[in-house]
C-alpha cells in the first residue's frame, strides 16, 4: 500500500511534468520549429496561466487532508483550535 508521501511525490513529479511539457512547447514556438498562429499561441498560454494556480490549489488541499487526518482528531486538539 502507497504510503501519504508517495502520493505528494507522485503529485509533485506530475506538476514538474506539466510545467516542463508547457515550457518546452513554447521554446519550440518562439525558436520557429512549431508554427502555430498567435491566437492558438495566446490561448495556450492562457490555458497555462490558468492551469497553474489551479493545480497548486488542488495540491495544497490534498497536501493539507493527508497531514491533518480526520482519525487524528482527538478531544485535545479540537479543544486547542478554539
């Protein structure tokens, strides 16, 4: 069974894919050896300017669930978070 880190991990090496393909795709258009026109171009980098801070805000929620478990709450850290 995978273990809450191995999951960040995977997490984490997915988003670091992500970024990469989105960065290696416009080297390619800026250098001229993938000829897209400047809306598909625009709309790609809106696509990434969205993408981003979403999978961020995915990744902190699940980040933040696997470190705070709902079987870890016990009547002193509810009664500390008053």
């Amino acid at each position: 069974m995978m273990d809450d880190s191995d999951y960040i991990m995977i997490g984490s090496a997915f988003l670091v894919g992500v970024i990469w393909v989105c960065a290696w795709f416009f080297k390619k258009v800026m250098r001229g050896e993938i000829g897209v026109s400047v809306n598909t171009a625009l709309l790609a980098l809106l696509v990434v300017i969205l993408l981003v801070p979403f999978v961020m805000n995915v990744s902190a929620h699940f980040v933040s669930q696997v470190l705070h478990h709902a079987d870890d709450a016990t009547e002193e850290n509810a009664a500390s978070h008053q």
